[in-house]
C-alpha cells in the first residue's frame, strides 16, 4: 500500500511499509491512526523529496548538501528517522573536523549557523564544542566580527554570544572593531552590547589593543540616550579592566594569551 505525502507544490506516493519501517512517527500515524495521506507542508518541498529519497534507500553521502542540510535534519528529528539523524550529525562532524586555514569563509559561516542552530533548537552542545577546539586551525575572529558588527542581524542569545566570545578566546582586535561599529549605530545601550561590554576580557584588550579599547569607551560613551546606571557601568568596568591589566602586568608578565580566554567574570574565564 501506498501513502500519499502532500508538499506544497506536489504529491509523492511511498510504500507505506518504507516509511513505517524507518519512522515511528510515520509507523504510528499509518499503522495506529490509519492515515492515507500525510501532510508535509511545513517544509520546503525539495528537502523532502530529499527526506523520501533517502528513505526510500538512496546513498547519503552523494545527496546531503549544504542548501538542504538544515531543513532535512529537522525533518528526520520531526519525524524520528534515528539513523539519518545520526548521517545529518556525523556530516557536520566532519565538515567540523575538516576546517583549516584553507577553509572558505563561506563554510566556516555556514557550519557556525548551524551548530549554533541545533545548540539553540535542541540543547545540543556538541557541535560548538568541536568548533571551539578547533581554534588551534582557524581564526575565527573576523566571522565573529561580521556576526557582531551587522547590528542589523537582530537580537543574540546569550549563550550565543558567549560561543562568539570563546571563539575569540584570545584575540581581541575584531571584538573591539565589532563592538565600535555597535556603539556607533545604538541610540540607547542594547542588551547585547552590554552583556558583551560585561564579559569581554576588557584588561586583555586594553593590553593588545590600547588605542581601540580607548576609542570602543569613547563610543560607548557617546550613545545618546544612556541612562545614569549606564553611565556607571561603563565607568566602573573601564576602571577595573586598566587596573586589572596593570596589576597582571606587575605580578604574571609572562602569562600566555592562551591562557587569557576573552571571557569576564560572568563567564568565570581569565
């Protein structure tokens, strides 16, 4: 028998034992519910012509591709296919795993969107943990740049923010860049430019970057409509960051950046 699959622009017939047998969402809504025809409407209609060809048996490894790869882990997670979830998870393991200096910006951009995704969407940390490790082979200071600068990519999540700050873990100059080109377009202290502000490693930018961290609190402190608790923020971590630089310098001179993850006290990395 089959069961009839509606896209949003056509229908495809499957045999119904196929997608019973690769699915329990599928087996429950034919075997228990007994349904004819399934609805699949939601997603964009070539990624799941995708999702059924590769149920019904075709080779992964030549049909995963990067236009395709987001909507069609969704849909093998929506719909319980085990298996290809792990194939969905192991290609962007491994394009993970491939990144080096050679690596397009492109790529890096699009592996950076989605394991950030799959974090945000499902709680699952592994794929921003292996991009974090692999710091050693790519810098990944000027995607992060671009990510915080475009002040018109709308509002970050926090743990989002802290991935940006990790990733940099030790390189200040694009941070810096990033949150002028911010401060330059804010009418009023955003959230994020503040969470940011509050966790950056301030003592390690004003070591590496002594004229930007000067011209980043002149920025900041031109925003037009900053509020007096505002003002005392900035005040307060303008003086702790040159304090704890100089003190630093003084006691622990020769203490390697790698050591000094741009991460403040919120993040409980020094």
């Amino acid at each position: 028998m089959d069961v009839v699959i509606k896209m949003r622009d056509s229908i495809a017939n499957v045999a119904a034992e196929i997608l019973t047998a690769n699915s329990s969402v599928f087996s429950n809504l034919i075997n228990d519910l007994g349904l004819k025809e399934i609805e699949i409407e939601d997603f964009d209609p070539d990624t799941v012509r995708v999702f059924l060809t590769l149920i019904e048996g075709t080779e992964i490894v030549h049909i995963i591709q990067r236009q395709h790869f987001r909507e069609l882990h969704k849909l093998s997670v929506v719909f319980d296919v085990k298996w290809l979830t792990r194939h969905c998870r192991g290609w962007l393991s491994d394009r993970i795993e491939n990144i080096d200096y050679d690596t397009t910006f492109g790529i890096c951009l699009f592996i950076l969107h989605e394991s950030l995704y799959i974090q945000q969407k499902w709680k699952i940390e592994d794929f921003t943990e292996l991009l974090i490790e692999k710091r050693e082979k790519y810098d990944f200071s000027h995607l992060i740049y671009e990510q915080l600068a475009d002040f018109d990519s709308g509002i970050h999540e926090k743990e989002e923010l802290d991935i940006f700050l990790k990733l940099c873990a030790g390189t200040t100059h694009f941070l810096l860049r990033a949150l002028i080109e911010r401060a330059a377009k804010e009418q009023a202290l955003s959230d994020n430019t503040k969470y940011l502000l509050e966790n950056i490693n301030l003592a390690l930018c004003f070591e590496q970057n002594r004229a930007l961290y000067h011209e980043l609190f002149d920025a900041i402190s031109s925003i037009p409509n900053l509020t007096n608790a505002n003002l005392k923020l900035i005040l307060k971590l303008s003086t702790e960051s040159t304090k704890n630089s100089f003190s630093r310098q003084q006691l622990v001179p020769k203490t390697m950046l790698c050591d000094m993850l741009c991460i403040g006290r919120t993040g409980g990395h020094l």
